[in-house]
C-alpha cells in the first residue's frame, strides 16, 4: 500500500509541476486570488498539496520586516497547517488529518522571466505559500463532496484550480468563493 501512495503522490507531483510550468510560461507571475490545488485519493488516504500566492494569505509577499508582519506570517502558517478547518470532505468519510507541511518561500525563476518581470514589477517579490496535508478516510467511498472554508479563513483569495486524482481517473475543477464547494459523485 506505501509503494502505491509513492507511486501515486510521485504522479500527482509530476503532474503538478508540469501544469506549473507550463502557467509560469503562460502567464509569468503568479495571479493574486488564484491558487492551485492537487488532491490525490487513493485506498484510505488522501493528500492534498496547495500552492498560493502569499499576498492572499497574509496580504504581502516580501519577507516580513515588522513585529506585525512576522506574528502575521506565524499566524498565517497556523490557519494553513489546519486542513480540515480549510478543506472539509463529507463528514461521512470520516477523515482525520494526519500530516501538514506549510512553508513560505519566493518563487524561482529563470533568467529569461526575470529579465520580462523586472520591467513589469520592478522591485516586487512574488513569494508563495505551499502546504502538504495527509488524510486517512475511513470510508473514502463516501468521499462524495468537499467544502472550503478556505476562503472564509483568507478573505483576499478567490479562487483554487483544483486537480483530483482518484480510483475512477483525473478531474479538473475551478472551486471559487461564490461556490466554495466540490461535488465529487462519481469520482469514488
């Protein structure tokens, strides 16, 4: 069973990061409001990675100068490393969060965007947060449906580009504030 979740979590990644770069050849920066969101249901885990822009958790993206700004971060890395208090499936599965990984970190770009951004941004840090979340889902054939308060917690978000792979295949959705839910019927 470990060697399916490193089989399939090793997949998701790949997936993940190939959809990354190939926004980050699209757009450049990072979008404000706009995250992206990676799940991966597989027997009774679900793992779920989250990349967003900093500027929609804590409302900056450079390193935190002020006392303010660091209890911010701190404070902002808490909300995060609460899973289910962000992402919420149906209370039948029974889920129970297991792991969390929050960082904060700039994002890595390459000479050739560096140059294209420093004329657009002159002097502006793009920085995101990212975080790892492990669930174990007693009855993951129940996992029909996932709600996100998410955005409740983090008023300056507004959307999450969400990936899911489960049992039954691959799906794309965008989850939104005006609909801060995922119908998952049929994709267990």
């Amino acid at each position: 069973m470990v060697r399916h979740i490193v089989v399939l979590s090793s997949a998701l990644i790949c997936i993940a990061f190939s959809a990354s770069a190939e926004e980050h050849r699209q757009l450049g920066a990072h979008i404000h409001g706009h995250g992206r969101l990676n799940i991966a249901i597989e027997d009774k885990t679900m793992s779920i990675e989250l990349e967003v822009p900093a500027a929609d958790i804590v409302g900056f993206e450079h390193e935190p100068e002020t006392p303010e700004q660091k209890a911010v971060l701190e404070d902002a890395k808490a909300k995060l490393a609460a899973g289910l208090s962000l992402f919420t499936p149906a209370p039948a599965a029974g889920c129970v969060q297991k792991m969390a990984g929050v960082k904060a970190e700039a994002e890595h770009e390459d000479a050739e965007h560096e140059e294209e951004h420093e004329a657009h941004d002159a002097g502006h840090q793009h920085s995101e947060f990212h975080a790892e979340y492990a669930f174990e889902c007693p009855s993951p054939s129940q996992l029909t449906s996932m709600t996100f308060d998410y955005f409740k917690v983090f008023p300056k978000a507004e959307e999450l580009d969400t990936s899911l792979i489960s049992p039954k295949g691959q799906a794309s959705f965008e989850v939104k504030r005006d609909k801060p839910s995922l119908d998952l019927s049929g994709m267990m």
